[in-house]
C-alpha cells in the first residue's frame, strides 16, 4: 500500500520466504481456491514438512518405550527423546538437567506454582524451604499477563495466604522498570511476567527484571511462548530462575512444551504429578523422587513430539533467531505504518518507532473485534480476535477484545498490506470511516 515502509519480502536469514513457504503444506495453492493469508502464528504456527516428517519417520521407524527396560529397540527411542531433549535445551541456553518436557506452557507454569504450593506445604523436605510461602509474602505479576501466567498465581497466594501484588500498565498496555521497581520490596519472593506480551507485543526488559528481583530474594519466572519461536533467547545468561514455553508456536507439534529451571531449584522443587519412572525408591508410606529432569515426567512422554519440536529448533536455527526477530519486527513496523493511515484504528501496546515483537493488536472505534475478525476472515485473512486470554489487560485498556495479526518466518509484506487494507474495508463496511 501506498506510504508504507519497506519490509523484505525476499529472504530471511539468506532464504528466500517464496522458498520457505514451499516448505508448509499449509501454503500450498490449491485449485480453484483464493490464497489465505495467516496471521495467526502468536496462536498457533504452521508446521514445515520437516518437522512432519520427522515425527512421522520417529513413530513409523523408531517407535519404543522409552527410559524402560533393556531392549535395544527401547535404547534406540531413549536416545531420539533425549537427543531432542538436548537440541531444545541448547536452543535456549539450558543444560539438559534444565529442560523438563511439559504438555505445554501452561502445563510448565503449573509445574512451577503447584511445586511451590507443595512445599509450602511441607512437602519436599528442608531443600525445598526455599519455595514455601505464607501470609506476608508477595507474588508479583504484571496486569498484561496471559492468564496461563496469573491464574496458577492466584492459586498459588489463595493456598498459602500470600499476596498477589501487580505491576500496572499505562494507557497504551505497557508495563515499565520503574513500575515493576516500585512493587518489589522484601516481602517479594515471586516475580512472574512474560518476555513479550502477546497482545501488544512488548519486549520486556527481562535481564534488568531478573537483577532487581534477585536483589530482594525473589525468584524470577518467565512466560517465553512469544520469545522462543520469534527471537534468540538464553534463559541462563538472562539470569532467569524458570521459563515456559510451547512447541505448537514455533513450528513444533502440540501436545509439547517444556519448562527450564536452574539445576539446583529443579532438584528441590517437589513434582506436580508423581507416579512411574519418577522415583528412586518407592514403599507403601514413602517416596523418594529422581533428580530432574525425570522428577517430573511421571507417566509416557511425548516422544514423538519431543523428536518433531527438535527438529522446529532445528530449522529455526538454519534461518538465524536473529533474522527472523528482524524480519517480524518489519511486519509489525509496516502494518502500524499502514493503521496511521485509517482514523479510528487504535493500535496497542509500543506506537510507532518503538521496539515490539512481530505482532500488531488492534480496536476499531465503533465495531466489535469479533465482527472485525468476521469481515477479516471472509476477506481471506485469518487472525486472532477477542480478549487473547488477557482480560485483565484489555479491561485496563477499556476493551473487552481486540484483532490480532501476528507474523513468523513465512509471512510476507504482501500479507501485511492485505491486513490493512482489510482493515480499511471493515471500516467501510461497518460504516464508521469518514
């Protein structure tokens, strides 16, 4: 569209995007069929044949129990899963102790928070008094959070009678580091917050976040859904205590996501979900529990998704984390450029010229976001509409919902463009432009 900056649609990372979306079934033209412009990735991404293939050649050629008995076929499927398991965790700076598979992120916080109520509770023994929480305590979140990241807090403060103390946002959805400073005191022994908000596409100061809540003693848990598929991460060097994140958002299958936590917090964090190839000693009255990561993964793993989402880390890794952080960030950069254009489009979260993630949430004055995202779809472009699992926020905003496009490795300018121009015709249509 006319007066919109430039966004390379040519390459990422050296190669071509025509190139990398012949890798996504999901983009192959079919007969009689108008192309479909996804802009849904901070949902859920599409999948390259790659990881298909991989997951399918695991399950039709390697397929065994895995870290049980002693059958050459089960050391050959124990060596796929914990292959995969060391893949990822370098993928984030992670040791292989460090990484715990999880059903999900949502899954990993709960991990996180259920183990702290059980220790508040006593359980886990002196090692985990580290964890424990009673009245007085602070647990600090941030209003922007996705409820995967609030309610098992909630949770958590309800059960040993802490606090839970936010972080408030200002008139755009924006938390700030003076604002997070202003909460944290001595009281605090949870900071929970996501890197990047995944409804205005906030980057979270994360490493400044982690030192002053490590100044107070408190521990720091990070939501890295919207990181770790879009960006370079390293838990460790960032300083973080616990991180989630998903597989289905970075070009990896659902049913999988992982938690990392520091080795020594791991080892002394009680487990959520307790039953077989997590113990070291069972009798009838006691249990004693692995060290992690096999702690926590009572019950059959998600192998064959553990040996697809390698294989997402896999190809990320070839195009470059940094490239595909640039190449989103121009999306959002041209589809704000593109919205300035069209009075009564309100933008969320960073305005232009300001660092965000490559995700663009929107509210047109006078229409619902769910009659929007109707008018979107029957236009051919899929997005996200509706309050994204952040009430807290879009009600600190004075919404109740809101449309979102978000990008990945495959999104072309081209696409950003068809969303704004989308957007112009939903105004048309709904009668409320000019």
């Amino acid at each position: 569209m006319e007066g919109m900056t430039s966004f390379d649609t040519d390459t990422v990372g050296g190669r071509r995007v025509a190139d990398i979306r012949r890798d996504f079934p999901a983009f192959d033209p079919v007969d009689g069929a108008a192309p479909r412009t996804y802009l849904d990735s901070a949902a859920t991404s599409q999948r390259p044949r790659q990881v298909l293939d991989a997951e399918r050649d695991y399950l039709e050629h390697h397929l065994a129990a895995v870290h049980r008995g002693t059958s050459a076929a089960v050391g050959e499927s124990t060596s796929f899963f914990e292959d995969a398991r060391e893949t990822v965790a370098r993928f984030v700076g992670a040791g292989e102790r460090e990484l715990v598979w999880a059903e999900n992120a949502t899954d990993a916080l709960n991990i996180v928070a259920l183990g702290m109520a059980d220790a508040s509770a006593g359980l886990g023994g002196p090692e985990a008094s580290v964890f424990s929480l009673g009245p007085g305590d602070e647990i600090v979140v941030t209003e922007a959070e996705h409820h995967a990241n609030l309610i098992p807090w909630q949770r958590l403060a309800a059960r040993t009678g802490a606090t839970l103390v936010p972080v408030r946002v200002d008139q755009h959805g924006l938390w700030s580091i003076d604002a997070m400073r202003s909460v944290l005191n001595e009281r605090t022994r949870v900071v929970a917050f996501a890197e990047i908000s995944n409804v205005t596409g906030y980057l979270a100061p994360v490493a400044d976040v982690a030192e002053l809540a490590h100044r107070h003693g408190a521990l720091v848990v990070l939501d890295a859904c919207q990181s770790v598929p879009h960006r370079p991460v390293d838990f460790a060097a960032a300083g973080v205590d616990f991180a989630a994140f998903s597989g289905h958002k970075m070009l990896g299958p659902n049913g999988i996501g992982a938690l990392y936590g520091r080795a020594e917090l791991l080892d002394a964090l009680p487990p959520a979900r307790t039953g077989g190839s997590t113990i070291t000693l069972v009798t009838l009255e006691h249990a004693d529990f692995l060290p992690s990561p096999q702690r926590f993964e009572a019950g059959t793993q998600p192998v064959s998704q553990a040996v697809a989402l390698a294989e997402a880390v896999r190809y990320l890794d070839a195009i470059g984390m940094e490239s595909v952080a640039s190449h989103e960030a121009a999306f959002a950069e041209r589809v704000i450029d593109g919205v300035a254009a069209l009075p009564g489009v309100r933008v969320l979260g960073p305005q232009a010229g300001a660092p965000r993630a490559g995700l663009v949430s929107v509210a047109i004055e006078g229409v619902h976001a769910h009659d929007v995202g109707q008018f979107l779809d029957e236009s051919g472009v899929v997005v996200r509409t509706g309050h994204h699992c952040a009430q807290p926020l879009h009600r600190a905003l004075g919404l109740t919902a809101s449309t979102r496009a978000s990008s990945h490795v495959y999104t072309t300018g081209d696409e950003a463009d068809r969303f704004v121009a989308a957007l112009a015709e939903a105004r048309r249509f709904f009668g409320v432009a000019a």
